[in-house]
C-alpha cells in the first residue's frame, strides 16, 4: 500500500535552473495538495487541486506552477529556482468527504537546495 | 484569515503525561486536526475534533473548545518514541484546505 509518493527525495538545484516534483497517489483522493516547510515556519500551502484539470492558488504560489492533468497525479514546477526556494516540499491527499476518517495524507518529501 | 499558535518545544520525562495547546482564530471553523511529525519524516494522522470534547484514541486524547478556539493534544505514558513535533491544523467549511501551526517540538527524556 504506497499511499502518497513522491520524487525525487532529495534534488539540489543551481539558480535559475528549472525542475518538476512528482507526486503520485493510489488512494483515489480527489484532493491534492502542495506545502512547503521550512524552519520556524510550519507547513505552508503552495498550490493545490480539487480534481483532475483543476488547480489553485495557496498561501505562497509565487514562482511555482502545477498541473493535475490524472487523478493520480500532481506535479509541482519550478521555471527558474531561487535559493528562498530551498525547502522541503510536501505533497498531500484527501478525500472530498469531509470528516473524521478523512485526514490529508502526507508523502516523504522531496529536500530541495537551490545554490 | 487564520491564526493557529502553538508553543514551540517543550521537554517530558519518560512515563509521565504532557499537554501541547493549540489557539486559533478562525471564520467558518470545521474541524481541527492533530499530526505528528518526526524528524525528517512526513506528518501522520493522529486525531480530529470537530465537536466540543474530548477523543480519546489510546494514549493520546484530544480535547476541543470552539467557543474558546482552543484545543489540546494530551499524550499519556510518554515514550522516547513519542519525541517529535505535533502539529495543530484547523479546516475551514467549503474546502479541505487546512492551515497548520508552527508546530510544537516534544523532546523525551528517560
């Protein structure tokens, strides 16, 4: 049961270079979210999809984009990395029955340095 | 918007009992998530109020006061696996986005 995977675990990056995280579910959750954590922080919203072919705004959207073109799948870009984007990104999954049996549930994370 | 505070670290010996608080200020308040979080890992799932009350789930229990935007998370019996960050997350009606707190680390100590 792989539940919520995502890759890479672990990327460093150099300024100005561009990358996509891979977030896979198998749980047939219609949500699904993108966080980033850093320090002192708390995890914070990025982006997040509601359905396939849908996709909104969070907290901190700026400078990532993302596409849910399958159900199974939610990809977060970065066009052009910056070093406030070295964090560790966490994606997520829901159900859309809201409720007690319904947390978000999280992947590993991908460690991401950009230089 | 949402404000969610938790208090950062505290420190708990083996086999005794800690309270970790969670304050939020919210519109349109539906629900109220714990997780925990060990380091370098992915939060998990621990327990959910969405009524006044207490929730009791072995050796944690969780408790909920909406009128006081106030909750805690009791952990009983500590052990040194339970030394890890426990994250305060409330929803919002009309969507399942949650916001979570900063986080309150809980150090074990035998």
């Amino acid at each position: 049961n792989a539940g919520v995977t995502q890759t890479p675990k672990f990327r460093v990056l150099k300024t100005g270079q561009s990358m996509t995280l891979l977030c896979a579910q198998d749980m047939n959750h219609e949500y699904m979210y993108w966080y980033r954590q850093d320090p002192g922080m708390g995890l914070r919203l990025i982006h997040y999809s509601v359905g396939e072919g849908t996709t909104a705004k969070g907290e901190v959207p700026d400078g990532y984009n993302v596409s849910r073109l399958k159900k199974q799948n939610f990809l977060l870009g970065l066009e052009s990395a910056a070093p406030s984007q070295t964090s560790v990104y966490f994606c997520a999954s829901s159900s859309m029955e809201t409720g007690r049996n319904q947390p978000q549930h999280f992947g590993d994370g991908t460690r991401l340095s950009i230089l | 918007g949402q404000n969610i505070d938790q208090p950062t670290e505290m420190t708990a010996t083996e086999g005794a009992i800690v309270q970790i608080n969670c304050t939020y200020q919210t519109s349109g308040f539906n629900g109220l998530f714990w997780y925990q979080q060990h380091a370098g890992e992915a939060p998990t799932f621990l327990s959910y109020n969405v009524l006044d009350g207490l929730e009791e789930k072995g050796r944690f229990s969780s408790f909920l006061s909406r009128s006081k935007g106030y909750s805690y998370l009791l952990l009983k019996e500590l052990q040194m696996k339970d030394s890890a960050s426990y994250l305060c997350a409330v929803r919002r009606y009309g969507n399942n986005r949650l916001a979570f707190g900063k986080g309150n680390q809980v150090v074990v100590i035998p």
